[in-house]
C-alpha cells in the first residue's frame, strides 16, 4: 500500500510510519520541518513539506496515494511564535481541508485518530471538533475508518512519573475518569492493520489498552516503583486553582486554555475503555498482546534508575511524608 501519513513526527504517527515501513508499506510524510524529520527519511520514508494550514501544500503529497492517516493535532503544541497553530486552524478547518483535497485527489481510503468517548462531550472544544471531523469524514463519501483511542501510556510518564520522581505536586479531578491506556506501539499496529483490512472499512472502532486505571492506582504503581523518599503530594484540584490556571494560560499562551479545557472531560468519572473484542474481531490484533500500564512503567523505571545511578544517585533508606 502507497500510505500517506499526516502528523507523522508525532507521538503516534511517528510509530505508524515505522509500523508501516516494517510491514512493506510505501509511506510518505507530510512534515512542517524537513530538519526535524530526517529520522523519517533515513528509516525509509518519503518527505513532503506541508503544513494543514496551506492548502496549496496538499495535492502533491496526494498524488499516487491509497491510504491517508490523519494523525496530526495542535492540541500539545507550545510555540507560543506560532499562535495561529491551533487546535480550530489545525485539528479542525485545516483537516476539513484536507479531507476535501483527498476526495479530489480520488477514493482514497482514510483512517483518522479520534478519541474515546468523543460523541459524548459536545460543549468540550477538541472532543466538538473530533466528532465534528468523524462526521465531516463519513459524509465525504470517501472510504473511511476511525480509530477512536484512549490515552497514550506514554503520557503517563509526564503526568505521574515525573512528579513523583521529582517531588512535585500532583492535583487530581474530585471524579477522575478512569483510563485504559495504550501504548503508542500498540496503537500504531490497529492504523496499519486497518489499512489493509476490509473490515475496517467505514467503521468506528474503539481502541485502548487492556485494563483501566485511576490516578489513585496508577500514583500507587509509581510510588512503589520509584522509591522515593517522601510520599508522593497529591491533592484535588479545586474550582479556585482551575480559574487560575485558565488566567495564566490566558496571559501566557491562549492555545493553553484549550488544553486546560480539554483536562475536564477526563474528570467526568466516565471511564475511557474501548470494547476490545470489537477491535480484535475487525483488526486482527489480540487483546493479550498488548502491553499494559504496569510493564510499562516497571520498564521506565528501570531504564530511569540506571541512568540516575550512572550519575551517583542513592536511593533513600528512610520515607517522609514531606
Ligand atoms: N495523546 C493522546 O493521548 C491521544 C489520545 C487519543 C487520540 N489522540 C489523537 O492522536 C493523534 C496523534 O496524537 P499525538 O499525541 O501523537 O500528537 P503529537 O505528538 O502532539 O503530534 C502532533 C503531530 O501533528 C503535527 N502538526 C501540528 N501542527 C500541524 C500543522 N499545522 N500541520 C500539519 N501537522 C501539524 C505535529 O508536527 P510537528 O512535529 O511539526 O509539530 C506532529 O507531527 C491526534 O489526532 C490526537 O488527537 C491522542
């Protein structure tokens, strides 16, 4: 298959290409910084300069493509010189776009990353404009699959991991939605599989890791894996702080506040677990082989002593509570 992949430096489209390439695939990139991206080209990939701000950028890219992914998002970015890279420029009128310039360049088949749950939070900003792309999507007329996920393992690392390793605060909602995390590897496996997969075709599917955690039981797994000397501080994030932090965001970067919104909709008590069966059925892939959270952050924690131990850290004897 001839797969073009959008987003592809990101977390997930940067293991999709490679997921691709391992599989025989040709795959091309659309990428804003050819720099940045030279890891793509020498695994094997083909490079196209675009951006989904620049309509003039897409039909090239198209031309003697069967599959499109769309993997790209503004959501996480913090170039506060480019403010005009946001999620209603990027992750919804450009997509839209870009879904238009597809169905010119022909009936290509498009597989796009949404989100678990994204139907059910219309007010929400980013889950308005994944549902609104889903449905701008299947009334394209193109063949279509869209992988609804849940959050990446990966960001576990950054949310918990690093707190507790630090010493940091953590604050947590007063009902956190529980989360099955998927490893971006893993991820990666159902795009590819989908693009070869008749029974993909113009279907919605659920993806996520194989058990839901809370933040209490995932802070619990870190804390017993890092050792630390003090228990981790982990407070409630009251309706004070929130303002405050949407003032903040608002003084220093406004593509913030959608970030800081977006945080709410995992604060619901509505879990973010797909039906898997479903998945396995259609995509092939077996639920037992996916790697969960706690081999995953077991791995991390080790990788993480050994590089503090090569610095001469010691782990503590004795634990305080402050
Ligand atoms: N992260 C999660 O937990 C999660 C969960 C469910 C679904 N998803 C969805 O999965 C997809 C990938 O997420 P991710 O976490 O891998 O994202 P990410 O790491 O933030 O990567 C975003 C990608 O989008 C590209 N991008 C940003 N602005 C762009 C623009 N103007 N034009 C073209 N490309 C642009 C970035 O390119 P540069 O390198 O040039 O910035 C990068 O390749 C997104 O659609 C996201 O909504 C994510």
């Amino acid at each position: 298959m001839k797969i073009l992949v959008v987003g592809a430096t990101g977390n997930l489209g940067r293991q999709i290409v490679r997921k691709a390439l391992d599989e025989g695939h040709t795959v091309r990139c659309m990428v804003r910084n050819r720099e940045k991206a030279q890891y793509l080209e020498q695994w094997g990939a083909q490079l196209f300069a675009g951006d989904l701000r620049e309509v003039d950028s897409f039909p090239p890219m198209l031309n003697d493509i069967e599959v499109v992914v769309l993997a790209a998002s503004a959501l996480a970015n913090r170039n506060t010189k480019d403010k005009t890279n946001s999620i209603a420029n990027v992750d919804d009128a450009g997509t839209r776009l870009f879904i238009d310039a597809i169905k010119a360049a022909g009936n290509l088949h498009v597989i796009y990353a949404s989100m678990l749950n994204s139907d059910q939070f219309p007010k929400d900003k980013m889950m308005g404009i994944k549902c609104g792309i889903e449905n701008y999507l299947k009334a394209s007329g193109l063949p279509y699959t869209i992988l609804r996920l849940a959050g990446f393992l990966q960001g576990v690392i950054s949310e918990f991991a690093l707190p507790i390793l630090e010493k940091k605060p953590i604050r947590v909602a007063r009902t956190p939605s529980p989360i099955a995390y998927i490893s971006t590897l893993d991820a990666a496996r159902y795009f590819v599989a989908a693009a070869t997969r008749p029974q993909a075709l113009n279907r919605t599917i659920g993806i996520s890791g194989p058990a839901a955690w809370s933040p209490q039981e995932v802070i619990s797994l870190c804390d017993e894996l890092a050792k630390v000397n003090q228990v981790p501080k982990v407070s409630i994030l009251t309706e004070g702080q929130k303002k405050f932090n949407e003032l903040l965001a608002k003084m220093l970067d406004p593509n913030l506040i959608d970030l800081l919104r977006f945080s709410e909709v995992f604060a619901t008590g509505i879990p973010y677990e797909a039906n898997m069966e479903e998945a396995e059925a259609l995509l092939g892939i077996p639920t037992d082989s996916l790697e969960g959270l706690d081999p995953f952050m077991r791995e991390y924690f080790v990788v993480m002593k050994r590089s503090l131990r090569k610095k001469n850290y010691q782990e503590p004897k004795v634990r305080s509570s402050f």
